[in-house]
C-alpha cells in the first residue's frame, strides 16, 4: 500500500507512523489478507492533535472475474473521535495512465454519488463506523486496475491504494490481414471485438512466469510493445540471451504497426461446439449458431471458456472473426500437439465446408445446453493456470505457454 505523506498536504507538527493489523478483509471472491501481511504493510498514519483523517487500505491487491462482486477495502478513523461523520468526504477514484484520475464513487454524509460506467454497480460496503470500503458488483474486464480511496475531513484528507485483478487469461492476436498489422487503437479495438482488452504489462508478465512463449511483438494497454520469450532461439532475438519479456518501448500509437496481446476473464455465458452431421461454411455457421438463439463465440470467449470451462474439443470450428480453432484440456494423438491449449488453423476462406462452429450463449439463455456443455468438459490433471496456445499454419508451429 501506498500512503502519501501528510506533511506534503497539510501543515504538521508531528507525523507518526505505526503498524497496525486490519481487520477488514474483502470477501470470499477476494485474495485473503493474513494478519501477517496487515502487520507489515499496513500503514497507519495519525497525526497530533491536529483532527487529521487516518485511512487504511488493505495491501496489495483484490482479485474476482467478470461478472462477480469485490469489495475495495478501505477503512479510517478521525482524532479526534468527536469529529462529526457528516462532515467526512469519502472519495474513490481509478488510476489510468499518466497518473490520470477517472472519478468512480463520491459521498458526503448521506450524499453520494456514482460515475459513468460505475452507475448502478458501486455502493458504500457500510460495514460500521469508519467504513469506506465500496463493493463494485458485475465486474467488467476495464475495471482491472488502480484505485485510490481518499477521506477528507475539512481541509484535511488521507489516501490509500488497491488494486483490483481479474483472473482470466492472455492471449496473443492478429487479424486476418496479417501480422504487424495493428496500430495501437486498432490494437484496442481488435481486443474489445474478442472479448477482450488490451492486456496490462503485469498480466503478460505473469503469463511469461508461467510459461507464454510468442515470437512476435504486440501493444499492451499502456501504449507499450512487448513479447514474452520462456525459450530463447535466434529467430526470436537471439539463442543466447536469457528468457524474459522483451521490451520495445513506448512506440507511436498511430503510425508503428504490430499484433496484440489481449486479456479476457471469465465469459458471461457459455461456449460450445454445435454438433452437426456434416460440415459448414463460415455463413452458414453463424445462422447455424442464431438458430440456436445463439451468436458465434468470439476468441476471447473460447479462449475464457478453454480456462473456466476446461472446455476441450479436438474438433475444429469457425470463430466470430472468421478463424478455425479448437480447444484441447487433455492433449491426446491427433489433437494438435503434447500441450493443452487453443490450436489456431488460421484464417481459411470462408466458403470452406470443412469445419463445425462453436457458438456463445448469454448465462440467461444456457440452462437448456448446460447439460450438454457438461459433456465436452474434461477434467483432466492439467491445472488451470498452465496455459498453452499452439498456432499452425502450412509453414510453421509455434507453441504459446500462458496463464
């Protein structure tokens, strides 16, 4: 946790800082906070005699999915206790890029007020006296992120810091029109098509910890081009130089050109392979799918369905953007390799008849496939967080390690 110092802000006669255990914890969708970790990164601020506002925010960080409710724990007392809770201004705001603030959740006594996108999903938690803590519910993948949680009292305030993680997974991507094609808000909006988004540096790093190995470069949210390399070759910079996330920079988000790595989380709905007694072309896919009161599943959603689903299926189907893929959990003879992971075919002409389809249906409209979505679940030794991704084409394999 981060607390600015209060002699920047306000004048002080004497700062004192002291460790304190917390005793507020998110629930059970959150990481637990040990009173260990609370005793040593939990800071306590309190200022002499001078009424300052004292906030804690629970270290490190919170973790859900889409689609699940956090709370973002945060807590502060007033010296002296008399101070009227009326006059305490609690404010939470996200951290963007360059330090930019996006205002989320303001209240003022029995005053409040919700932001933006944030409208109708955040509420004060009110769990007692001195409780600043909101709960955000429906979680969206952009609410992955930085939060600050300021308290003032009068001309006097305190702020702390959580962050808000989102389980899922990262996955490499490029359009059909090739490799290296991508500007950075092109990038972005490729991402959101699949439902996803642009992944952080710190996703694509804890995917290159376990295991993501891709040769080519992509945008990251925060407008730098990096790629991860767990098996160093020469075609991929250089055989003898140590694994690890390669790093071009900052690059100009409108003139340099390059793929993307997004980041999606658990689906809203359900992904899964329309059996079919003969093969399909990719438009008769997509009505195949809309007769079922289905859409065609986009990459991100088979991708999230491969990791929470555990979804596996050495049959090889059209996607929304016209790609043939298939999800394996178990790999087995004939099914794309020895690793577990979402085999790409690539981008075939879309008058093909040479492929089945996997569709997506909204949680509202899937009880009646839940039964037979069920069945292509396999629930093999593979842990959930080992990722792979094996893309094929006609010239070359590449096999991709995530989380």
């Amino acid at each position: 946790m981060f607390c600015p110092k209060l002699s920047t802000l306000l004048p002080v006669k004497t700062l004192v800082v002291l460790g304190l255990v917390l005793t507020c914890t998110p629930p059970g969708t959150a990481q637990p906070i040990t009173a260990e970790d609370a005793r040593t990164r939990v800071v306590h601020v309190l200022e002499d005699e001078t009424g300052a506002v004292i906030v804690q925010t629970a270290p490190g960080k919170v973790v859900t999915h889409r689609g699940g409710s956090i709370t973002l724990p945060c807590r502060y007392h007033h010296e002296p206790e008399s101070t009227d809770p009326a006059r305490i201004r609690i404010k939470w705001t996200k951290v963007t890029d360059a330090l930019q603030f996006e205002d989320v959740f303001v209240a003022l006594g029995r005053r409040q007020r919700v932001f933006g996108e944030y409208r109708d999903r955040v509420s004060l938690e009110l769990a007692g006296p001195g409780d600043a803590s909101i709960i955000i519910h429906n979680v969206t993948l952009q609410d992955y992120g930085r939060y600050e949680c300021e308290v003032t009292n009068d001309m006097e305030d305190d702020t702390g810091f959580v962050n808000l993680d989102l389980e899922g997974v990262v996955f490499p991507y490029y359009p059909k029109v090739g490799r290296y094609r991508l500007n950075y808000h092109q990038a972005e909006e490729v991402c959101r098509e699949q439902d996803a988004i642009l992944a952080s540096h710190s996703q694509l790093h804890k995917a290159f910890l376990e295991g993501l190995d891709w040769c080519n470069a992509g945008w990251l949210e925060d407008g730098s081009v990096q790629y991860p390399i767990a098996h160093p070759r020469d075609q991929c910079g250089r055989k003898d130089t140590p694994p690890g996330v390669r790093n071009y920079g900052y690059r100009h988000k409108d003139d340099e050109r390059y793929d993307a790595f997004c980041f999606t989380s658990k689906p809203n709905g359900r992904v899964y392979f329309l059996k079919r007694y003969k093969k399909i072309n990719y438009l008769e896919a997509v009505k195949a799918c809309q007769r079922e009161g289905s859409g065609i599943a986009k990459v991100g959603q088979l991708y999230a369905a491969w990791k929470f689903q555990l979804l596996d299926r050495c049959e090889a189907g059209w996607l929304e953007d016209a790609s043939i893929r298939y999800p394996i959990v178990n790999p087995r003879a004939r099914c794309g390799g020895p690793d577990p992971g979402v085999r790409n075919l690539g981008f075939p002409d879309k008058k093909f008849r040479l492929y089945g389809v996997y569709c997506f249906r909204n949680n509202d409209e899937s009880n009646d496939i839940e039964s037979f979505t069920k069945k292509e679940v396999k629930m093999g030794s593979t842990k959930q967080s080992n990722v792979t991704t094996t893309t094929t084409t006609t010239t070359s394999t590449t096999i991709t390690k995530g989380v």
